[in-house]
C-alpha cells in the first residue's frame, strides 16, 4: 500500500526513470497508473528524482487534454517518489505496431491526428515534451490516444536539471539539432512525431540504433532523413516534419490541421518566420541547421547500361568502432556528452534536459579518424543499401558510375563486405585508400585495394572520384 491509499496490482512498464505499476485507488474505487521515480540518468542525488518528479507532476496538470494522461498526484513514501497517473487501458503504438504490422495511412492519421493535438496545446502551454516516440503513445482498444510522460519535458521558464552537455531522449526519433546538442524545441517535437508516423507506417524506426549509437546519431545528423515511397496522402507530412531545418518544418498545429483534414488537404502554406516563436508568440532566434547548405541534386537521365568498373561500388555501412571516431570529433566540436535512452521501452520513462546550446560551429576539416571512418561506413553501407551508397556519390561521379542502374549493377550482386583495412588516409589531399573482401551473391569472393577522392559538402563528405592508387 503507498500512502495507505494506493495498492499495487502488478508491474506494467519500466524505463529509464523507474517503473511503472497498474494500482488500484483504494478511496476513490479506480484504476491508476503509478510511476515509481528513480535517480535521473547521471545524478546520485536523490534530490534531483524529487524534482524531476515535480516538475513532471507540475507539467502535466497544466495540459488539461482529452490526449494527454492526467497527473493525480505526487507523493513520497519512504525513499521512494510515486507519480499517480489516469490509468489507460490499451498498449502502446509500439506495441501496436509490432502485434499487428504497419498501419495503413488511414489508420496511423488517425492515431496521430490525436497526438499533435495533445502536442499542438502543450506547445501552446509552453512545454516541450522532448520525448515523442511510439511508446509514449498509448492507445486504447477503441482507438482513443493518449499522450504520456513528460518526465523530460521543459516549461518555458524552467531551469534545466540536467548537467552541463547532456542529450536526452529516444535515439532513433531524436531532431537532427538535439542529437547535435542543442536545446529542444516545439520543432524538435514536431520531427519527433514524424518519425513516429514513418514507425507506424514503415513497421520500424527510421534509423536502427543496434548498439551504435554514435553512428545513429551521425546518420541524424549528417544525412538526408529517410523517406517512404508508400506513405500515400501523408507524404508531405513526412516531408515537412523529418525536415533537417528546423525552421522549415511545419508547426504543431500545421500537422495537427493536415491530419484532420484528411487525404485530399492541400499542404500548409509555409509561415513567415525568422526563427521559431515561442508558444506565447515571441519570436526566438532562428535555429541554425545541423548542416552545411545542400547542394541542390542533380536529375539523372534515364540510366544507360551498366559499365564495368570499381565506380559502380557503394559505400558501407556503419562499422561501431571507426564511425563512433568520426562522431565523437563531431560532438568535440559542439561540446556535447551524449545521454540517451537507447531504445524504445514500453513503459515511456523519460530522462533530462538538454543543456544550453553550444555555438553553431563552421564544418570543420575532416580528421584522419573521420577519413578512415567514412570509408567503411560506405562499405558497409553500400552492401546492405545501395541507394544509401549512391547518395554518398557527388552528382557527376554519380555519372561517371552510370547513374542508379550501373552502381546497382555491382552492388546488387554484393552479400556483404568483410576484412576492411584502411591503408591511406589523408585529409591534406582528401584520399582515402582501403582493402576490402566483398562476398558476391553467387558464392564467390574477391578482394581488392581501392583509392577514393573525397569532398567537403558543408558538414558532410561525399565521394568525388576514384583516382588510381598509389
């Protein structure tokens, strides 16, 4: 019994925070939910859980919503925090999800035309959630929707409680500016609901953590977000919330609009602005880009016949050791420790608050360590996704490589990649030399030594050329 009132039934999530119990309000005859509050991630003081505690319980009173979870009450018992909770009967869209598959486009707007309202009036409170994901989204056998945990949302005027340089939230759906360590914002929870909405309809997040974490948080940051080809009517959505610019993206109540408007709703006109305004209407400062500008993509013609040739080869995907490299120097240059929950647990637990953020920083010069790096992140990328590989190519030797269907020609007939060795790096003439094993569908193996010329374009290195080695 907590607080000779509460009874606990049994255990029906755990997170990051704690666990979460169904009970049973023994005053009232009701089903509640109770969150028993554990040390935040990086404090031992028991002190930091109260507070965090209290600003949860605090947070949530504020957003009286038919789409977020009402707060009850907050009290101590023993060492002890327990936050009591509206009870949901339901599972999570996670959870959904894998039970029954992708969501068809009908059946996800549905879901989440509920969650960007619940959204759309806590940014009008003032709060960011910060923690958007399929397992804070939980949804009742009739199909209602309810939003939870805002353990790691921020109020306007609050203080962050976390330390100096931490990141907090779900890898996997984190904005490309938090995982690049700057603070969160309403914008950051529209991304958020974005890659929630490609879970519900692809059947996975957008990007797999695995145990790289730094690699994931590379992908968010320096690639181009990944897209559907059968979102149907919801693919503006996608579009304009996984959008790297935070001040391109649609707003809360943009998103909130499209979705109950159903298939045929003209897109939002874009909103004037020169940086976010705050949910009171202040204008804020513009949010920088995480990256460079983009060079605009050049239309490929319809592809001639496959040439022979090494340029047709892709590059790799994400070797944990090396990439984790190339990702720390770039967390060195925005001066950010990473924290974060790695993956999507049932319970919704939450975490921190990002700390103030460092200065936009120009690109730096590519290091020896993101050279060797990116090399067999491309091969690796290259043998298990072609058309990432192909992105990894500048537009003229996407060309020289006969356009999609002459790298697809190589690549495609590639199972895997092994036995990688980085023999050249060198950031002064931007070549990078390695021997590599590629096992062929067939059965048969080869290996070969190959030279790649590199470029800079902004934040991010693209394959100009494969000049001879030597």
């Amino acid at each position: 019994m907590i607080a000779g009132r509460y009874s606990l039934v049994r255990e029906i999530g755990r997170g990051g925070m704690g666990a979460v119990w169904l009970g049973r309000d023994e005053v009232l005859g009701r089903e509640v939910a109770l969150k028993r509050i554990g040390p935040a991630p990086g404090h031992d003081d028991p002190s930091v859980a109260l507070e965090r505690a209290g600003r949860e319980a605090r947070l949530a009173a504020r957003l009286n919503h038919p789409h977020v979870v009402a707060v009850f009450d907050l009290l101590g018992e023993g060492d002890d925090q327990w936050l009591v909770m509206e009870y949901v009967a339901g599972s999570t869209l996670s959870q959904l999800v894998r039970s029954s598959g992708p969501l068809s486009p009908d059946q996800a707007a549905s879901l989440l035309s509920q969650a960007a309202e619940g959204l759309a009036a806590a940014h009008e409170a003032g709060i960011v959630h910060r923690d958007v994901k399929p397992s804070n989204i939980l949804v009742t056998p009739d199909g209602q929707v309810k939003l939870t945990d805002f353990g790691i949302a921020r109020g306007g005027t609050d203080l962050t409680l976390t330390r100096t340089g931490l990141v907090t939230g779900s890898p996997a759906y984190l904005a490309p500016e938090v995982a690049s360590g700057q603070p969160a914002t309403a914008a950051s929870d529209v991304w958020s609901l974005g890659a929630t909405l490609f879970h519900a309809l692809a059947g996975h997040p957008p990007y797999d953590v695995g145990d790289n974490l730094l690699g994931a948080l590379y992908r968010i940051v320096h690639e181009e977000p990944p897209r559907l080809d059968d979102a149907g009517w919801l693919g503006p959505l996608l579009r304009n919330t996984m959008e790297l610019d935070p001040a391109a993206r649609w707003t809360m109540s943009q998103v909130r609009d499209f979705l109950a408007a159903g298939p045929g709703a003209p897109a939002p006109t874009p909103l004037p602005r020169t940086g976010h305004a705050d949910p009171h209407g202040e204008a804020t400062r513009a949010v920088p880009s995480v990256r460079g500008p983009r060079r605009p993509r050049r239309p490929g013609p319809p592809a001639p016949a496959p040439v022979a040739g090494r340029a047709h080869r892709r590059p790799g995907r994400l070797v944990p050791a090396l990439l984790g490299l190339a990702v720390l120097t770039l967390l060195a240059v925005v001066g950010v420790a990473i924290l974060v929950d790695r993956g999507d647990t049932t319970s919704g637990a939450s975490r921190g608050d990002a700390a103030a953020p460092a200065p936009s920083p120009e690109p730096a010069k590519p290091t020896e360590q993101d050279l060797r790096a990116f090399a067999t992140d491309y091969l690796q990328r290259a043998a298990s996704d072609p058309a990432a590989g192909y992105d990894m190519l500048t537009p003229a030797f996407q060309e020289e490589s006969g356009w999609r269907e002459g790298y697809d020609g190589f690549w495609g007939s590639v199972a895997a990649v092994r036995d990688i060795e980085v023999t050249e790096a060198d950031p002064d003439s931007m070549t990078v030399g390695y021997t590599y094993t590629y096992d062929l569908e067939n059965g048969t193996s080869r290996t070969e030594s190959v030279r790649l010329q590199l470029v800079q374009d902004g934040s991010r290195l693209l394959i100009a050329g494969e000049p001879n080695p030597g």
